[in-house]
C-alpha cells in the first residue's frame, strides 16, 4: 500500500482501491456541513459570518431550526459557488 500522508485518513484506505470502486466511494452522496463550508470560506480569505436566520435561532428569538447552508459575506467581492451534490451554500449581502 501507498503512503498518502496528504489525504485524510479515512480517505487513505481508498486510495489503493481498483478505479471503479474509487469512482462508486467518490460518487456517494455527502453533506458538507456548516463547518467545513466555513472552513472553505476561511481558506479562500472571504470574510463571512452567520446568517440572520441563524443569528436569530442562536438568541432565541425564533425556534426555526436553520435547514439550508447559509452565511452572511461581509464583503461583495466573491463570485464563486461553493456546491456539492445539489447542494450549494447560498450568500447573503
């Protein structure tokens, strides 16, 4: 087996798998949650912070649980899309 010590470990255990059964692992459908679109926000340098809605929901004034990705950019200069599988992080300005 091949040393990968770049990808995660959990990962490491497909690295070596026959092509088509990289391919299937790869495919299967995944959420990125909060913290790593944060931390994909983080790292590209785009200054960010919760939404309103989730604002609202951490203080306590709403019991509306905030179901889709979303975060406040606090600077207008990003024009990605951050997506995976159907699912984007939306942006509020």
């Amino acid at each position: 087996m091949t040393v990968y010590p770049h990808l995660d470990p959990a990962v490491q255990a497909h690295a070596d798998l026959p092509n088509r059964e990289r391919i299937e692992h790869i495919r299967v459908d995944r959420w990125i949650d909060y913290p790593r679109a944060r931390q994909a926000l983080d790292k590209l340098q785009v200054p960010w912070e919760p939404s309103a809605a989730e604002r609202d929901y951490n203080a306590g004034r709403t019991t509306q649980v905030p179901m889709r990705p979303r975060v406040r950019l606090r600077s207008g200069r990003f024009s990605r899309k951050l997506r995976y599988n159907g699912m984007e992080l939306a942006f509020d300005r």
